[in-house]
C-alpha cells in the first residue's frame, strides 16, 4: 500500500511536472517564428529536460528493485542503513539478531519494518539525545517476531501519551499492517525503548 503512494508520490514530483512543462514549452514553440540558433537552444532545453525526466524514472526503478530485494537481504540491509546512521549522527549502533530470526522475508514485511526502523531511528536522532541505541532483532515464544529499539537518552516526556505525532501514526499503522503491534516506553535509568511484536509467520 505504501510503496504504492510513495511512488504515485514521485512519479508526480520527479516525473509528471517535468513532462507536463515540456509539453506546454513545445506548444509556444511552434507558434513562434525561430532562427535557426534559437531553435537549436530550445530543443537543447528539451533534450536537458529529458535527461532529467529519464534520469529520475532510473532513480524510481532503482529504489522499487531495492524495496523487492530487501526481503531476501533484509539483516544486511539493515546493518548497512545503521552504519550510515552512525557515520551521520555519531550515536554508537548495535544490531543483534537472535537464532530463529527469518533469514528471509516477505517484501511487504520486509518494506514494512525498515520503514519503522528509519523512523525510530530519525526520532533517537531529533529527539533523544541519546548516545547508543540498539536496535534488536528476535523470536519469542518460538512464534512471535519481536524488534526493539533502544536508546539511552532523555526519555519521553510526561505528557507523551497525549501528543503523539504522525510518525508515530505511521509505525503503529505498519506493525498493525503485519497483524502486530507497537509500544514505547521508558527504560531505566534513562532512555526509550520502542517494540513491534508481530506474528512470525507474517513475517514469511
Ligand atoms: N527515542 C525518543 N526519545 C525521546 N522522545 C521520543 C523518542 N521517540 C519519540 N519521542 C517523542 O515522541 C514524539 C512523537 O514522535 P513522532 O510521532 O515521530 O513525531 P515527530 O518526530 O514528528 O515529533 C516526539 O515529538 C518526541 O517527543
Ligand atoms: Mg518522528
């Protein structure tokens, strides 16, 4: 479901407008009387405007490929994204993953819980102040699929429940996707811990 809008999304942006634009230039350009040296610049505007339109469709392609990939390489992926994370904010990650853990996924499961993943991981960046944060991979009770996110900083505020915002909407809707579901809450001493439990053989 969501890719589905991420891509209506980009095609829009990345696609649609940049060929509607074109359409319109080349109609005012057939009404008017060119030399041969303006000419030449214009249709040069639209080999460049091509160039980018056919430029950002590769980028599109690319990232769904990536997204149906994810499944079969989904641990790796991970541990690729955490090491970006890590270079960019300098919080300490740790990954670990738990014998029984799938080593393979189903796409949608798979889309699903790294978009989680990014999301947690952009609030420990925006508002945790943390210095670690871990994040876990495991089965529980041979058939529930446990994923955790924990972080060492400052904790949620008292008033949490009350104001939670559209990332948090969106996690709780992708682990509900699964046929799971999604908390967070404090840890002590400090810090914040998010988890998605969800069947495993959603997950398949
Ligand atoms: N790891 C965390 N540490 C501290 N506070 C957090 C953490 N994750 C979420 N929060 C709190 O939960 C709120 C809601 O998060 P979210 O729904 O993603 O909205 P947003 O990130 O746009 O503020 C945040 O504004 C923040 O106060
Ligand atoms: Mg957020």
């Amino acid at each position: 479901m969501h890719v589905r809008q991420a891509l209506a999304r980009d095609l829009h942006d990345r696609v649609t407008q940049t060929l509607t634009t074109m359409l319109v230039e080349m109609e005012n350009f057939k009404a008017l009387e060119f030399g041969r040296d303006r000419a030449i610049n214009e249709v040069s505007s639209y080999q460049a405007a091509t160039r980018e339109a056919l430029s950002n469709i590769r980028d599109i392609l690319y990232e769904l490929r990536g997204d149906e990939d994810l499944g079969s390489d989904f641990v790796s992926r991970v541990g690729r994204l955490l090491e970006r994370f890590e270079e960019k904010t300098d919080i300490k990650v740790s990954l670990s993953v738990s014998a029984g853990w799938p080593s393979r996924l189903a796409v949608q499961a798979a889309v699903n819980l790294y978009r989680v993943l990014e999301e947690a991981l952009n609030n420990v960046r925006m508002h945790s102040g943390a210095q670690a944060v871990a994040v876990s991979f495991r089965v529980a009770e041979g058939d529930l699929a446990v994923v955790s996110v924990t972080d060492d900083g400052v904790g949620l505020e008292p008033v949490f429940g009350e104001r939670t915002g559209l990332g948090m909407l969106g996690m709780r809707e992708r682990a509900l996707l699964l046929g799971g579901e999604l908390s967070i809450e404090p840890v002590r001493p400090r810090g914040t811990s998010l988890t998605a439990v969800i069947p495993k053989e959603k997950l398949l």
